[in-house]
C-alpha cells in the first residue's frame, strides 16, 4: 500500500478543501500510477474531485461516517464507515496497488500501513491549513529515490519516493 501526494516545502497538502497547486506533470504521474488500480480517500477528498465523483478505471474506496449509502450506490464507490472496515476491506486487494489519495485524516490514519509513499514536492509555500507528516522527520521512512527538480506550471518539483522499513500488516 502507498501514500501519493504533492506537497509544498512544510509538507502542506491543502487549503480551503482543495489541493495547493495545479501541477500537469504531476496530475500525469497520478493517473498513470493509479490507472486500474484501487484508490482510498474520505469524504473531503470526494467531494473535491470533479463533479463529486469518483475517479474513472480506478475501484474507489471513501472512508465516512456520514455520506449515505445511496450516494456510493448512484456514483460507484465502495463506502466504509470505520477504520477497522477499511482495513478489513483493503485484505481483498492487492496491496501493492493500493493508493491512499487524502485527505490529511485519511493519510494520517493508514500512513503506518504504507510500505511507501509517492511525493511530489513542491519548492514553495502556498499557506496551507492540510499537513501531511514530515517523512524526512518520521521513523522507519527514508528516501529511496528522488529524481532531479524539474518545472512543472512555473513550480520547481522533485518526484520522491519513500519507503517504510516499519510498515504494519493489515
């Protein structure tokens, strides 16, 4: 299982609900790591994507207490409402293509989990009010990779790949 994010220089997420930056680079890299696998998120991060809808050729899975069941039933998604149901659920997955997509909740709840994490980050500041945990700072994670920065919309990124030596079982 695996985190994917971008992040700013604090490890900012968000703000207001919605991501901090508008990265096509980084949007191609999402899809094209995600296509046709299964992708876990709360309720925020739904509602955040277009239309409300769950991500197309992707099985999507949203942690919430209180969106009803008749919204998963009309736009596709596999609804869980607690952590031990989620993690019972993901058991039927392949767990090497299992992507935990946000919000901040969602990630600080499974990070444990993850035997790695896709970061892209971001060289700048945007004024978050979402963090994701500092990995550089986290014990059992370390950087297996991180590529060159390169320009994505005007922002300096690196594509950075984590792994956790500490991960748990579901």
């Amino acid at each position: 299982m695996q985190a994917i994010l971008n992040c700013d220089k604090n490890w900012g997420i968000g703000r207001g609900g919605s991501l901090l930056f508008r990265l096509p680079r980084d949007m191609k890299f999402f899809r094209e790591e995600t296509a046709g696998k299964t992708v876990v998120m709360g309720a925020g991060t739904l509602r955040s994507l277009p239309g409300a809808r769950p991500l197309k050729n992707r099985t999507n899975i949203v942690l919430s207490s209180s969106l009803p069941d008749s919204d998963a039933a009309e736009k596709g998604y596999i609804l869980v409402r607690s952590l031990p149901a989620l993690l019972e659920k993901l058991k039927e997955f392949p767990r090497e293509e299992v992507y935990i997509i946000g919000g901040g909740s969602v990630y600080r709840a499974l990070l444990s989990f993850c035997e790695r994490a896709l970061v892209t980050k971001v060289d700048a500041d945007d004024g978050a009010d979402v963090f994701f945990p500092n990995l550089d700072e986290t014990p059992g994670w370390s950087i297996e990779k991180e590529s060159e920065p390169v320009s994505d919309n005007g922002l300096m990124v690196r594509f950075t790949t984590y792994v956790n030596s500490a991960a748990k079982p579901l």
